[in-house]
C-alpha cells in the first residue's frame, strides 16, 4: 500500500486536532475570564444593541413602519440590560468587600500589607485592561 495518502490523511487529521485545541483554548480563556472591562461600558452596550437592532431589521426586512414600532421594545432590552449588569456587579463588589473583611480580621500585620500591596496591583492591572481597544 502507498504511504503518501496514509501520511496525508494523518497529517490533516493532525492539523485539525491541533487547529480544534487551539479554539478550544481561547474560548475556554474567554470565558473563564469573563467579559473585557470596556465591554461593560454604556456606550458599548448601545453600540452592541445598535447593532443587534439593525441586524434583526435586514434579516427579517422590516418596513421603516415596523422598524419605528420595534425600536421602544430594543431599547427597554438595552435598559433591562444595563440594570441587570449593574445589580450584578454591585453583588459581586458586596462579596468581595464581605470576603476581604473577614479574611482581614485573620491576618497578621505583616500579612495584611502583603494582602493590601496584591490588591493595589490588582486594582493597577484592571484599570490597564479596562481601556477600550483602538478603533482600526
């Protein structure tokens, strides 16, 4: 039997397989991580329900008529949107702030200045990640 298709064969199968792991890890990495910082401000939102907005009207070939009666209803989604996400992160900072108080009220001073000195650099790297990509 010839190797040549054999080898061919194997190597695409090898080369999906490493393509499939590489998207699987950076959809894994994505989500593990949450949303970018920028994706959390307003004017990404509007431009993110803008565009769904627009999308769902080429799709379905909405009349200027339907567009106008659809629109209330988008932007009570952007607004319901906007006060979910805000509930959330206002419950995840609650957590957090309960979480640092009691693990504080058990450390030791030295402890704690190692524990303060991670958060400000945590604080440093989010506020580096939160700028918003540069428009190309």
């Amino acid at each position: 039997m010839n190797a040549k298709p054999i080898l061919k064969v194997v190597s695409c199968l090898v080369a999906l397989f490493v393509m499939g792991s590489m998207c699987g890890y950076a959809v894994s990495s994505r989500v593990t991580h949450g949303r970018p910082a920028w994706t959390q401000s307003q004017k990404w939102a509007e431009r993110w329900m803008e565009h769904r907005m627009t999308q769902d009207f080429a799709r379905i070939d909405a009349t200027p008529e339907q567009q106008a009666k659809l629109k209330p209803s988008y932007d009570r989604l952007l607004s319901d949107f906007n006060a979910i996400q805000a509930e959330a992160s206002a419950k995840v900072a609650d957590a957090f702030k309960r979480h640092g108080l009691e693990m504080w009220k058990q450390l030791t001073p030295e402890q704690r200045e190692i524990i303060r000195q991670t958060n400000q650099e945590r604080v440093s790297r989010r506020a580096a990640n939160s700028n918003p990509p540069a428009k190309q």
